[in-house]
C-alpha cells in the first residue's frame, strides 16, 4: 500500500534554540514551491561559533554572520542555508522584531542566493532584492505575527499544532 504523505523537499537541522522544525521546513517548503525548485534545501540553524569557522573557512571572514548559502552542484539538493540563531537574535532585537520574523528574513536572503544571485554583484542587485521581496511576501513577512500564523497556515504548510 502507498503512503498518502508526501516527501519533504527541505531538510532541517537545529542545534541551538527554540525552533520548531516543522515551521523551518514549512518556510523552504513555501519557497521551494513559489520558485518551482526541484531540489531539495537543506537549512541548519546553529551557533555563532559554529558560524565563524564557517565563515572563516569559506569567506576569510573571522567573525560570525547572521546566514551563509552553500550552494551544492548535486542532482537531488539545491543547497544548504546556515543561520546563526545568535546573531539572529541579537538582529531581531536590534530591528524592533521578532526572531520568528527574522528567521524569516534569513531563510528568505539565504534561498535567493542559492539561485545563484548575488546582491554584492552589481548586475544582479536588483534581481536579487526583488526575488527576496517575493520571498518574503510568500512567507507572510509584512503581516503582524497573529496575521502571519494564520497566513502560513491558509497556505496549509505549517501544521496546527505549530502556531503558538
């Protein structure tokens, strides 16, 4: 007999916080529908120290950022998005919003690079901060965050139990 459940196209990996898995992955899979992606997206939510050797390692950076974007030239992945629950934190604070909202944003930012844009190339500005809009449109970001909930969750991608 065939299961009924579909497979998820989006991979989820928390070492640190207070984030439910199933709304980080209803977020990429929002996403990966929106752009038609048909690969899937791997996102780790870890620290700031973690963060910093990656940067470190792959930018010459040595300090932590808010998100990295890997992408992967494989058959089945698209890339992996790796976002600093710390220094998310902190930018939430720091913006006057919450860190649901700024995870958000992260995944948003993270996704469009893993199209292959780059807002630091001039000839792709522009492309790039309109397709993270859209994104952040398809992830409800402009709404209050009782608005948000209901909006992910009319798109039946976050399950009930995940709207606090």
């Amino acid at each position: 007999m065939r299961s009924l459940k579909r497979q998820s196209k989006a991979e989820v990996r928390i070492e640190v916080g207070f984030l439910s898995p199933h709304w980080v992955r209803a977020l990429a899979e929002l996403l990966i529908e929106e752009f038609k992606v048909d690969k899937a997206v791997s996102i780790y939510i870890t620290n700031d120290l973690k963060i910093k050797d990656l940067n470190r390692s792959f930018r010459n950076i040595d300090s932590p950022t808010d998100v990295l974007s890997f992408e992967l030239s494989d058959e089945h992945y698209l890339g992996e998005i790796v976002i600093s629950y710390q220094t998310a934190k902190k930018s939430a604070a720091n913006d006057g919003h919450s860190l649901r909202k700024e995870i958000k944003k992260l995944i948003a930012h993270g996704f469009i690079h893993l199209l292959g844009l780059d807002h630091e190339v001039p000839s792709q500005r522009d492309e790039f901060f309109s397709l993270e809009k859209r994104a952040l449109e398809v992830l409800c970001f402009d709404l209050g965050s009782i608005e948000s909930r209901f909006c992910n969750f009319a798109r039946k991608r976050v399950h009930a139990s995940d709207i606090p």
